[in-house]
C-alpha cells in the first residue's frame, strides 16, 4: 500500500503544483527553461504513475474491505463512464464539447473516479478513485483563480465533436470488451 500512496504523492504532487503555488512553478520552469523543466514533469509524472500502477497491483493481492456495493451499482458505473473517452478526446479535438465544458478532461477523470468508486468498495480502490477525484475537484476549482495554459490541440470545427463522439465510443467499447481485461485483468462485463 506504501507504494501506492507513494506514486499518488508524486504523480498528483507535481499535478498539483499549479494547484498549490502557480508562482512557484513559474519561477522553476524560468529558471530551469521549458523544455529542462517539461522533461523533469514527465520524468516525476512517469515515476508516479509507475509507482500507483505497481502499488495497485501489489494492493489487490492483499485487499482490505472498506465496503461490498450493490451489483446494480456496476450497471450505473458501466453509465457514467460512457462519455469519459469522448470527453478526453473533445479536450485535443475542440468544438461545442470542449466550449460548453470548458474542462472536458476534469469532468472525465471525475466520472472516471466516481463510476469506480461506486463498483469498487476496496481500501486501494478508495485510494487510487478518491485521489483522482478530490485532484479533479481541487484542481477546477483552482482554475477560476489562476491563468488557464494553453494545450495543443488541433483547430477548432464542427467536424471535431463528431470525431471526439464517435472515435471516444470506439475506444470505449474496446476498453470495456477487450483492453480492460488485458490491461487491470478483470472484465467489466
């Protein structure tokens, strides 16, 4: 569970950090340059996750119950994570999505999380889904303070909704009958 916690820490640490001292990480990426300072992100970034991913898996071969939920509870999260890849597709393809959300990829990791703390009631699962949520959550509230960074994305059109729509249900449906089994080893049907 150490090293769970431990990538938490470091992946949703350095996330935070615009978060936390927006100064703090404007001053180190002036001193350090863009692409010094892009390249340490990452690096910690990769670190963390490698660590949350390891320390998931290590977490489920000795899991601790918090709470058993209901099997309808499966059914509502299968509902709620349907728009998550739409979403995180209208974030690199805009369009009315991304304008009306204005933060499509927050609302994604928020119905990620949520929808798996609903099926899972694991002290890991608690962990991991509660981390990521309460990051989401910290973080949009966070935006109305702070000056918004630009991502790359492509040009903005009418085409890209129907791209983040139909390509974002592709690769959900491939997540749910194939990639997730491959990937986490269990099944969510």
């Amino acid at each position: 569970m150490t090293t769970l916690i431990v990538g938490l820490v470091l992946f949703l640490g350095v996330h935070s950090l615009s978060i936390v001292n927006e100064p703090l990480r404007n001053r180190l990426r002036a001193s350090m340059g863009e692409g010094a300072f892009k390249g340490l992100y990452s690096v910690a970034s990769l670190i963390g996750l490698v660590l949350i991913i390891w320390g998931y898996g290590a977490a489920r071969m000795d899991p601790t119950v918090i709470y058993t939920p209901p099997g309808w509870l499966r059914h509502l999260a299968m509902l709620l994570l349907i728009p998550i890849f739409p979403l995180l597709f209208a974030t690199y393809f805009p369009g009315k999505i991304k304008a009306k959300l204005a933060h499509p990829m927050l609302v994604a990791v928020k119905l990620w999380a949520l929808a798996h703390l609903l099926a899972n009631g694991m002290l890991h699962d608690l962990l991991l889904f509660g981390s990521f949520l309460a990051w989401a959550v910290v973080d949009r509230i966070s935006m109305k303070r702070r000056t918004q960074r630009s991502i790359p994305t492509l040009p903005a059109s009418k085409a890209n909704d129907a791209i983040a729509v139909v390509g974002g249900l592709a690769v959900y449906v491939v997540m749910v009958f194939w990639a997730h089994q491959w990937l986490f080893g269990v099944a969510p049907v």
